[in-house]
C-alpha cells in the first residue's frame, strides 16, 4: 500500500497539524504523530485553544498555581497557552534542526481583539516571543489592512511571523510586500535572515462555504459549487511563484533569507457532500505547508491519492472558474471582505469564551483553595522546568 502522506511530503508538502492540546502533549500523541504521520509542524489559534482548556482536568494544576498566586485571567491566558506552545516546540525541535529551521515550527495568536491596532499588535507579538522563547516559534498576525504594517515591524524585529487569515489574492500580494519590507529591514538591523521564517496562511474552505451559499440563493450553476476555494489558492500559488522570483527577492535570499511558503488552511471539508481530502490532495504544489484538523489527516492517510503537482497546471482553469462566478453574480471582492471580518470576529468570539472559561476555572481553583489551605504538587513532564517562567 501507498503512504499519502509520505507521498504528499515527497511532493514537497510540508504536513501540519491544526491543532494542540495538553492532553496531545502529555501522552505523546503529538510526538506520535511526528513519528509516524509526517507531522512537521502545528497550528494554534484561539478556538483550539478555547476547546482544548475546556476538556478534561489535563489544565487543573497549572490552574490552580496561577490562582494561589492571584494572577489576572490575561496573564493566566498567556500562561496556559505560552505552556503547550513551548512544550510542542520541544517536541518540534529535532524537525527544526534537521530542516534547517524551515519546518518544526510551532504557531501562537496575537490576541485578535487586536487585529485592527498595529501598534498594539507588535508589542503583543514580541512579549509573546520572549514568553516561549524558542526559535522554532511562529508568531500569527491577521492580514488585515492594519495587521500589514505589523508583520513588517514584526519581522524587523527579527521575529518569524504566520501570516493568518488571508482570503483574497489582493491582500496575498499585500502580505507578501510586507514580507519582504520586514526581511528588508531585519537584514538592516542585523538580523541573521537564515534563522528566520514566514508562512502565509491562505484560507481555502470558508471561501466554498460563502460562495456556495450564495449560488444557492441565487440559482446559480451547480457545477461551480464546491470549487471557488482551490481555484482562489490555486491562483494565488501562481502570485507567489511571481514574487519570489523577483530581483528583489533573490537579493534577499542571497543574504541567507528563505522564501515566505504559502499555507493552505481551513482544510477541514465542511460540506459532506465534498471528497473530504480535495483541500489537500488538488493543492500539492512544492514548498507549500498544508495544515490539517486531525480528522482530514487521518482521511488523506486513508483513502488520499497524490499525483503530484496539481497546483500549476492548473492557472488558466482557476481564472476561468472565478470568471465564470463573477459572470454567475458572485462579487469576490465581497465574498473575501466579509470572510475577513468574520474571521476576526470568530477568533475574538473563541478568545472571548477563552477567557470566560478561565475565568470560572480560576474561580472554582480559588474556592476549592480557601477550603483546604494547601498549596498545589510540583509539576512534571518536560515543560514543567519552565513552569516559573510560563505562569
């Protein structure tokens, strides 16, 4: 039998894993799944960890040293989450050694209530790297208008940056100057650009999910359902092929930097009615990141089938596609507008409830210590040397 997988990291894909948790931590799945399932790298953003601090008691110890030490629910957040980011970085690292730091790259979110505050969004971006202070970090930035001068500035700083939430290919170029802006200006500040990196996060099944909607209120063509998402990234792999063949990115890449990858995300199928494996399988392309939900892992694993390049080829039939939805009704530019918006949105909802949940278990920790007096057990596992510094 065929490895999918391993063939889908021949094809020069690199394999991340859309999630986190302590749990995945503390019993050796995350290292598991770089064992055995060609994981080289994770996601996190603020709904993984929303889900993953409500489920199970894997976060009650560490809870309850922030409550004995009165900590506020922001900082307990950054604890709690800065805790599995750096524990999977550890995890990461030997993927990060042997790729020459292109992969074993682990990610964290800015908060997002901060999308649209470039200011803020840099300060938050180097507390949060000095917080898990390890070089196989990736510090998530949206792509909103405001979040373009940031990655710049972030980047600047020497600080290797995820691209996130980017729907439409005019932002993608927007993201991709910004890219090189910040490696410009980090090469000037003296930054070794070799040990830094970029992925930019291109989002695929919302963009289906919206356009399908819309044709079904409209009665548009059926047969253009189901695949405005790929064709979308699919176009904006040709923008990136453009870019970082550019004089101004071989100067760059001549001083060590290497080029910021195109991260297919959001490729968890939504519709059943979808092949639950088209996010991966009509997206290979060499030097791309794909980040899957473990059940899409998992589908490719099983009944996934690589044929190699399926991006290139396919330039012409992708603007067809768009042009025959804008001929059917569909507005892009609105479509993309919107998914931004709610993709903030989301994630602030997500980080909202986050801290919400926080909330009621710094509470419950507090009460249940005014009970008993008695201070909690020393930690253990391999994070728990660095437990001082995270909480």
């Amino acid at each position: 039998m065929s490895d999918a997988l391993a063939d889908l990291s021949a094809a020069g894909v690199s394999i991340w894993l859309d999630d986190l948790s302590r749990t995945r931590l503390q019993t050796g799945d995350l290292e598991e799944l770089v064992r055995d399932k060609h994981v080289v790298g994770v996601t996190t953003n603020p709904s993984i960890f929303q889900k993953a601090l409500s489920e199970g008691a894997a976060y009650d110890e560490q809870v309850r040293d922030l409550a004995l030490r009165g900590c506020d629910v922001g900082e307990a957040v950054r604890a709690l989450t800065t805790y599995d980011v750096r524990w999977a970085c550890d995890v990461l690292k030997p993927v990060y050694d042997r790729s020459d730091g292109v992969d074993g790259r682990v990610s964290i979110e800015v908060d997002p209530r901060i999308a649209h505050d470039s200011d803020r969004t840099v300060a938050e971006a180097k507390a949060l790297w000095w917080l898990v202070d390890r070089p196989n970090l990736y510090i998530k930035i949206p792509a909103t208008q405001e979040g373009l001068p940031a990655i710049t500035k972030t980047l600047a700083e020497g600080i290797s940056v995820n691209v996130t939430l980017i729907f439409s290919l005019e932002r993608y170029d927007k993201v991709m100057d910004a890219f090189l802006a910040g490696m410009e200006a980090a090469k000037e500040n003296g930054h070794d650009l070799s040990r830094m990196g970029s992925v930019a996060s291109f989002f695929v099944s919302r963009v289906d999910t919206e356009i399908d909607k819309r044709l079904e209120k409209s009665g548009g063509p059926k047969e253009l359902r189901g695949k405005a998402g790929i064709a979308n990234a699919q176009l904006a792999y040709q923008h990136y092929e453009e870019v970082f063949s550019s004089d101004r990115w071989k100067a760059l890449e001549k001083a060590g930097a290497k080029p910021q990858r195109p991260l297919w995300a959001s490729t968890g199928v939504k519709d059943p009615a979808y092949d639950d494996t088209q996010y991966v399988v009509q997206l290979v392309a060499p030097g791309t990141v794909n980040t899957m939900p473990e059940p899409t892992l998992d589908a490719v694993a099983d009944h996934g089938v690589i044929h190699g390049d399926a991006v290139t080829p396919s330039y012409a039939a992708a603007q067809q596609l768009l042009d025959d939805l804008e001929a059917a009704g569909i507005d892009y530019d609105d479509v993309v507008e919107l998914l931004e918006v709610e993709g903030v949105q989301k994630f602030e909802d997500a980080w909202n409830e986050l801290i919400e949940s926080v909330t009621a278990n710094l509470e419950k920790a507090g009460a249940d210590i005014d009970k008993d007096g008695s201070a909690s057990p020393a930690g253990s596992g391999p994070a728990a040397a660095s437990r001082e510094g995270s909480a």
